[in-house]
C-alpha cells in the first residue's frame, strides 16, 4: 500500500459519500449558530452579580465572545459532526422512537406509509441532518437544558463573570465615596454625562453598591463590547474623575487563533492518511488502522475526530480558562486550587465526550448483532473516565514546565511524550478487562503522540500559549 493508492481510495470515499460529508457540514453549520445563540441567552438574574442581568455578549468583547463561541459552540458543532458521520444504526433507534411517537399521533392507516417515509426508504446521505432534527423534534427542551448547565457551569468555573461583577463594584465603591452616598447626584451626574440607567425590579428601592455596580455596567455594555471591560471601564473612571483601576488585561488575537486551527487540521489530516501506510510494516499482531481493509475512512477519521475533541478541546479550555481564574480568584485560591477547579472542569469535559461516542457506539454494536461492545459492560466507563485525566496531566506538565521556565520546544516536547504514554497506558488498561490483548496500545501511543504535538506545534506557531509563571 503507498500514499498515492491511499490517497485515491480515500478521493474514492470522499466521492461516493459526497452529499453526506456535505449534508454533515450543513448541519454542523445549524448546530454552530444554535449553540452561539445559546450563548447570547441570559442566565438566571441574581441581585448578588450585576453582570447576570446581562446576556454574555453584552458583558465581554466582541473578541472573547467569537473566542468562547469558538470553543463552545465549535467544539459541540465538530462533535456533532463525528457522531454524525457514521450514525446509520443509532439513527435506527431514533427513527423508531419517532415513528413511535408519529403512529400515536395519526390514524392507523396512515401507519404503513410513515414505516415506509421514515425507515424502510429514508436517504442515508440525510442522516447526519435528520440526527440533528429528530433531537430537535423530540429532545429538544432536555438537551438545552443539558448545554445551559454545561455552558454556566464552565463560565461560572472560569471566573470570567466574577471579573465582571468585581470590576464594577469596585467602581461602585469609588463612586459611593465620591459622592458620599448621595445617590440622586450620583444618579444626576450619570444621567448628564452618559444616560440614564433603568433599574431591573430587583434593584429597585435599593441604594447599595450592587445597584451602582449595575448601573456601572448597563452604561458600559456597549463600550465593552467595542474596547473590552478594562478599557472600557478606565474611560468611564477618567469621565467622573476617579482613580483608574489597576487591573490586567488579556491579549487575544483572533487572527492566531484562527491560524492555529487551521495549521491543527492539516496536522491531523496528515496524520490521517499517513499513519495507516504503516499498517504493512507493523508486527501482524499488532491492531492497526486499515482504512482498505477491515476499517472504514468514516472509521479511522471518526476514531481520530474522537479522541481529538476529548483530548484537545478540555485542553485548550484549561490553557484559556486557567490564567481567567487566577484572575478573578487570586485574593481566595492559590495556583493548586486554581488548577484543581479547572481540571475538574477539564475531566468533566472530556468523559462527557467519550461517554457519548460510547453510546453511538454501542448503539451500533447492537445494531450489527455484536455482544463485545455494550454499556452495559464497566470497562466501558473505566475506559472513558481514564482517558478523560490525559488532559488533565497534559495541564499539569505544562505548568509545570512553564513554571521551571522551559522553552516551547522543550515544553511541547515532554508534554507530548507524557500524552502519548498516557494514550498507551489508558488502553493497556483498558485491555485488561478484555479476553485476550489485541495491543492497539501502541497505536494509541502513536495516536497520543501525533495529537499533542500537532497542537503544540500549530499552538506555538501562532503564540498562543501566552499563559504567565507563576511570577
């Protein structure tokens, strides 16, 4: 087997598969916008935190926001996308759960012909949409509720609203001494030299801090979003003559990080068709990927597309959500209670992505009549709980490396070797539950290897590993 006959089987795959990989890419699209409008919902009001009565992209940047919609709803769009690419028997269980549903709501003669619309003639190029859209149609109150807890319990974990309501009752403070608890001057002078604040029922009556700090940031929410919280904040303290606050800023630069992501595709598209040349090389007993042999493309670009979005995404988060929360918590937690927050942020991430491809997974098993692979089985979750730490130890050394002043050479280094021993351990594990070893350990290795480095080095390519000592 050489790279050009791989290459054409893969132009081959890619050709016959055409309206389902674009199919896919449509949704992936839907499932992107969906997920950012998500993130524009406001979150429950709470008299304590003046930024919760604000949807997020009121309250950070325009740049954070097309960062966190990124991450977010990037990562739950390319999600979607793989679960999608090979959904044909999980989609099965859900057609039946709809035609269910459907035979219950029309006549008995009409049955036959909603088996025939809905199953037995159903287009396998629309399933990747018609995954996304029986979820709609008839889970679709569970899951947002299921991706609001996700999206809050990750923002709130990054103190990025903490920073918020810190920066504006710190700013309420100064007012309040300014003008010595005199709220209607206070009141008058802002009307004067911006507008006037309208008050949310919750603050009215009330004349403390939370109201001011709430005040602070309706006047300010346009500006944040053009100049970002510290700019924009300085500005309205030089207006009414107070003290400018003396708090940092974080640099981000759209451009690299779009680069970044781009230069990681290649890297792993690479990786994609290169890797399973080996397969002819390797010790027979040995379980490799062959994409012409008893594998599949929508296999091996699956396979790689998982353990991608569990490895890389929980790390990218901790890598942009780590310096955010020493930030918004550097007068309550130390560096290791930072990193414990974050990291069980990083652990919940990652199983929760694996946990889901165990149940297409498994759903496909069934489907096929296979009795070795089925969530009923623990090793199943062991599994995904061990692979679900890879993150969290790449965090750890990365740290620490940073923290001993390494270069980035030397830091993509070691941290990639520590990942791809991890991948090579968690497996070994893994086959320890099984009958007998098929050593895809060593794949795995590989696997573990390939995708820190690609991160690393498209990471470092670009700078964006700007994450300071702890100095």
């Amino acid at each position: 087997m050489t790279i050009f006959s791989l290459l054409w089987d893969l132009f081959g795959w890619l050709q016959s598969n055409f309206g389902k990989v674009v199919v896919t890419l449509g949704s992936c699209a839907i499932v992107y916008l969906l997920m950012v409008g998500l993130l524009r919902d406001k979150r429950k009001s709470d008299i304590r935190s003046p930024s919760s009565f604000f949807s997020l992209d009121e309250v950070v940047s325009a740049r954070w926001f097309t960062a966190i919609s990124f991450f977010f709803a990037g990562s739950l769009a390319i999600l979607y996308a793989a679960l999608a690419l090979n959904a044909g028997a999980f989609l099965t269980d859900i057609q039946h759960l709809l035609v269910d549903w459907l035979k219950q709501k029309f006549p008995a003669e009409s049955q036959a012909q909603i088996k025939k619309i809905f199953e037995d003639d159903f287009p396998s190029w629309l399933e990747p949409l018609s995954v996304l859209g029986f979820f709609l149609f008839l889970f679709a109150a569970k899951v947002r509720k299921i991706l609001v807890v996700c999206r809050d319990l990750i923002l709130n974990a990054s103190g990025l609203y903490k920073i918020l309501d810190e920066a504006a009752i710190d700013t309420a403070r100064e007012l309040q001494k300014k003008y010595r608890g005199d709220f209607d001057r206070l009141a008058a002078d802002l009307k004067k030299k911006f507008s006037e604040a309208p008050l949310p029922e919750l603050y009215a009556g009330n004349e403390g801090e939370m109201r001011i700090a709430y005040q602070v940031v309706w006047l300010n929410r346009k500006s944040i979003r053009e100049s970002g919280l510290v700019a924009s904040l300085d500005e309205f303290r030089k207006r009414l003559g107070i003290e400018v606050s003396d708090h940092g800023s974080f640099r981000l630069d759209l451009t690299h990080l779009a680069i970044a992501s781009v230069l990681f595709t290649i890297f792993m598209g690479v990786y994609v068709v290169v890797v399973p040349l080996f397969h002819s090389v390797v010790p027979s007993y040995l379980h490799w990927p062959n994409p012409v042999g008893q594998d599949t493309w929508f296999d091996v670009i699956r396979y790689v597309l998982k353990f991608t979005l569990g490895f890389v995404f929980p790390l990218m988060l901790a890598l942009n959500m780590y310096p955010v929360r020493r930030r918004a918590y550097r007068r309550e937690e130390n560096g290791l209670t930072a990193f414990a927050a974050v990291a069980a942020i990083q652990c919940i991430a990652a199983f929760i992505v694996f946990e889901l491809f165990n149940l297409v997974d498994a759903s496909i098993a069934a489907a096929q009549g296979q009795q070795d692979f089925s969530l009923a089985y623990a090793r199943i979750h062991i599994g995904a709980f061990l692979y679900s730490l890879v993150p969290i130890v790449a965090f750890g050394v990365f740290l620490k490396l940073r923290d001993l002043g390494a270069d980035i050479t030397l830091l993509a280094l070691i941290t990639s070797v520590a990942v791809g021993v991890s991948f090579g351990a968690c497996d070994l594990l893994y086959e320890c539950y099984l009958p007998s070893f098929d050593h895809f350990y060593w794949y795995q290795g590989v696997l573990g290897l390939a995708i820190s480095l690609a991160f690393f080095v498209s990471g470092s390519v670009t700078e964006q590993f700007g994450i300071p000592n702890r100095s």
